[in-house]
C-alpha cells in the first residue's frame, strides 16, 4: 500500500518512523552523559544530538526520496550512517487514511521538508527535557501542510517514553488530544531565552492573565493544542524556517493559524531565507486577526528591520 500511496501520504508516514527513532538517539546521549556541546552562537548550542539525530533523519528520508529536498538546522549531514539509525518502515495506521484531494497529485519536486532533529537543546542542555522536540515539517511550494512533533521525553501512562503527533491540512491530526483553554482567561506562551525590549512591549499589549514561558517552538504550539495557553507570542527575529514549518502544519491542521506578526504566512519553498524575521503569532480561534492588531504599530514595524 505503501508505495501507491501519494507522495505525501508516504513521507508524512516514513517522518513518523524516524521521528521516534531520533528520539531515541536524543535520549541515548543523555543517558550516556556526553552531550559533545558545540556553541553556535549567543543561547545557541548544538549537541551530539542534535548532531546524530539529523543524520538519522536526513539519511533515512533522502535514501526513501531522493528527489525531495530536505534541508536541516544542522546543515549539511554525513548520510553514512549505521543500519539502525536508517528507518525504513512506515507508519501503516497512518497509511489507512485517505489523502485530501489538495494533496493527492503533489510531485516530489514540489516538496521542502523542513528538519530540526532537536529543537529546545538549550533545553536539553540544562535538563529540562520536556521541552525537547524533534521537528519534521513538509512544505508544498510555499505552504506548511504537514508535520510531525515528536516529544522524546513525554511518559506515557504505560511508563514507555515518546509521543507522536501529527498534522496534516485538510485531514487532521493525530497523537494526542486536543483541549481548549481556559475560557474567561487569556494565557501566552512565550520564550524562555531569547526576549528583548520590542518583544516585551508586545508581550504588554495583551491583556495576559499568565505568561508561560517554555523552549522550543514545537513546545509552545503544543501548549496551545493542548489547552494550556490561548496564544504564542515570539515579537522578535531568532527562529527559523525549521522551527515553524512542523509546528504551522501541526496547529493548522487542528483549526489554528501560526503567522508572522504581521498576520502573514511565511513561505516555506527550497529559496527563502531561514531567518522568520517578523517574529511568529499563533493562535487557536478564529480571532488571529484580532490578536496582529493588538501588537503595537511601532513594534511590527521594527521587527525585522
């Protein structure tokens, strides 16, 4: 079945399989105590996870879909890599469902998958773990329309550690269940690392009954699939494309908007800039709008300057 499913249908059920498996290499390195840490840049670390994880995923999806272009946080990989850290089943429940009609005639040279084998290592590195995702977003032309945010550390009730959660526009999501927030309340989620002054003047402009701040792009999203925050809130340059594209696709998928501050979609094609220079505004209902003009004029003109 897996091979005459469509294109996209087929990577969004080989990404599942690979996102659980760097997740299992993300824990590995912990366990074994070695983080290998590498800094990037100011509050920008890079592990031997982050490292080893993307090998896995890059290698595992290229050798499934050579003619796909996937491009990683991590730049580029060695695709050498050991058979187990090579995925090469599928997820067949995924596999059961139908593909929506958008989607069904996509040619793999008009993907972009978006990887960030560990997104939150800042995180990672200072123990909390929770935080810690592996992002696999998967662009059309421009558009976020699929994605997988696998949490490494999340405990199920069985004790097993990992969770799996899927996004794909115009068929839902799958892997967890979805929550309002609170009503009567008005709950951010924002960064715990990387605020300056025009984010906190944003920040301000909302009538915030509470502020959580968390790691991670795919954390804060799953804050608001899961009902603990109504918005998030990022009014400042510094995340990337593979950063969002999962996370768009994911919360999308369930009814939500993720957008510049502007209230702009970013493009997602194999030419655009990494950088998200105009910050990033999700949201769950249907008052996004609302939520873009409550950001101060001055703000959303000076970031991205």
């Amino acid at each position: 079945m897996a091979s005459t499913a469509p294109v996209i249908m087929r990577i969004m059920a080989s990404s599942i399989q690979t996102a659980k498996r760097a997740g299992g290499i993300i824990r590995d390195v912990l366990k074994q105590g070695d983080l290998g840490i590498v800094d990037k840049g100011k509050n920008d670390p890079q592990t031997e996870a982050d490292r080893s994880a993307q090998r896995c995923i890059i290698a595992s999806l290229a050798k499934k879909f050579p003619s796909v272009k996937i491009i990683g946080e991590e730049g580029g990989s060695d695709l050498n890599v050991c058979d187990d850290w090579l995925v090469e089943d599928s997820d067949e429940q995924f596999l059961q469902q139908s593909c929506p009609a958008e989607w069904r005639d996509a040619k793999p040279e008009d993907f972009v998958i978006w990887v960030d084998p560990l997104d939150g290592t800042a995180e990672y590195t200072q123990g909390y773990v929770e935080h810690v995702t592996v992002l696999i977003g998967i662009a059309i032309k421009d558009a976020a329309v699929g994605g997988i945010i696998h949490q490494p550390f999340y405990q199920q009730p069985d004790g097993e550690l990992g969770r799996t959660i899927w996004g794909l526009k115009g068929l839902g999501t799958g892997g967890f269940t979805h929550s309002l927030a609170p009503p009567g309340e008005f709950i951010i989620t924002t960064t715990r690392s990387h605020s300056n002054a025009l984010h906190q003047q944003a920040l301000n402009a909302f009538p915030a009954t509470k502020v959580i701040k968390v790691g991670g792009a795919g954390f804060k999203v799953l804050q608001l699939l899961e009902g603990k925050a109504h918005a998030y809130v990022f009014a400042t340059p510094g995340c990337k494309k593979w950063d969002t594209c999962a996370p768009e696709a994911v919360l999308e998928a369930q009814g939500g908007f993720l957008t510049d501050i502007n209230g702009e979609h970013y493009a997602y094609n194999a030419d655009v800039e990494h950088v998200n220079r105009e910050g990033v505004l999700a949201s769950v209902g249907e008052n996004h709008s609302e939520l873009v003009y409550k950001i101060p004029r001055k703000v959303r003109e000076a970031v991205g300057v």
